[in-house]
C-alpha cells in the first residue's frame, strides 16, 4: 500500500487530554501498518480549499473538540467529502457535525443545527444529552450486522469511551435514520452511537472516541481500518451514490 496524508480538521489544544490521545493513537497505528502515515492538523479558521484538500490528503478525520472556531468550514468540508467519495471519519463532535450537515443539505431541514452552536434555532437535530458522558463509558449495541463497526470489531456489544455532552436529538432519531443514512450502533437506552452513509467510499461517524482505547500492543481496530481505507486506491471520478 502507498504512504498516506491524514487531514486532522480540529483546533488543537495540547491542554484537551483527547487530543493528545488521538495523536498517541495514530502513533500506535503507524508502529503496526504496512505504510507510513503522516498526519497535519489543520486549524478550521485554515481549512484549504477543496483543490487543495483532494491533492494533498489521502482522508479526512473531523476530530473532537466541538464548538470550532470556524463551525461553517466544518460542515463544508464533511459536505464536499461526502459528495466527493472522499474518505472521512468523525469521532464525538465531527460524528454531531455529520449529522448536522446531512439534515440540512440531504433532507432539507435548512435550519437543522447543534445546540451548543445554534441553541436558538428551531430544529436542534443534536442536543444536550440527559446525562453527560464527559470522560465516561458505556455500553455500546452495533445493531447494523453489515456496518463498518461490526465488519472490523465483529460484535454485537462494545464499550464505547466518551468525552462529550451532546448527542443525536432523539426527537430525530426517526427523520434522520433513512437509507443511506444509517444508525448503525445504540446505548442501551436507545440513544444513537454511530452512524454510515450505506454506498459511500468511507463516511463513518461514532459519538465514543476509538482513540482513548488504543494502547501500542493493540491499536485501535477502527483508526487501524481507517487508515486502511484511505491507502487503498479507488478508481478515479468514482462519486458517492446518494447523490
């Protein structure tokens, strides 16, 4: 497989304990690849142009750390991966911000929006969580037996490890949960842990944070696959099919 370029779309702060996690991970990844990974942080107040991102990154990963200075640029990058076939991985916030930019610019719903960005707009398509899962874990149903989660951990239950305080609306669970769109892994009490865009190169989301299980004997399978992905070739002008 061929060496590999990963876009970090976040703000880092090297005081943000999942941050740091997320670059021990990758570094857990590289000791067992095949191929070397390098991976650039890119500020969301620099995000490059689409030019720029399609010459120079072989994936991309909306990392944690939500709010972002610049949510807007955000949600575009997700949008042009999506519409692109460009593989793209959101974890925690970049799993919400997924969410978010599909109802608005799939189902229609133009004022969907994230309640710690948009409190005020009228569909809040991602809430604040009943109960907090800042630094917590939880159990985790794959319900999708044909879904990413389950093809690479091959299980039914998980433990999820969480950093957040913000989840899907369960009010929209239903809206949102359309083929291509999937939902794809669940709390126990129903509420949504992941989701796949069903037709897409790689488009994978999940609110629990893959990186705070990674130890150097044992990567993380998903962030492993992930990179996986992004080093196997696709044809070229191949687009995403819900389109």
């Amino acid at each position: 497989m061929k060496p590999i370029h990963i876009a970090l779309i976040g703000d880092f702060n090297e005081k943000k304990h999942t941050h740091l996690a997320l670059n021990t991970c990758v570094g857990h990844c590289r000791e067992k690849l095949q191929f070397p990974v390098k991976t650039t942080w890119i500020p969301t107040t620099a995000i490059p142009d689409s030019t720029v991102l399609s010459r120079d990154y072989d994936g991309l990963w909306i990392t944690p750390g939500s709010p972002y200075a610049n949510d807007e640029a955000v949600y575009e990058v997700i949008r042009w991966a999506r519409e692109q076939n460009v593989p793209l991985l959101g974890t925690c916030g970049g799993f919400q911000y997924m969410v978010v930019e599909y109802a608005r610019n799939v189902l229609g719903m133009l004022d969907a929006a994230h309640e710690e960005s948009d409190p005020t707009l009228p569909q809040l398509v991602v809430a604040k969580l009943s109960c907090s899962l800042k630094g917590q874990q939880e159990e985790v149903r794959i319900t999708d037996r044909q879904s990413w989660l389950y093809r690479v951990l091959q299980r039914d239950v998980i433990t999820g490890f969480f950093n957040c305080a913000y989840g899907v609306n369960p009010a929209y669970t239903d809206r949102l949960n359309q083929y291509p769109f999937v939902f794809t892994a669940f709390s126990e009490s129903g509420a949504v842990r992941g989701v796949e865009l069903k037709g897409h190169r790689f488009f994978e989301g999940t609110l629990f944070q893959p990186p705070l299980e990674s130890t150097p004997e044992v990567p993380n399978p998903l962030i492993m696959n992930f990179f996986e992905h992004c080093a196997t070739p696709v044809a070229a002008g191949t687009v995403a099919t819900d389109r």
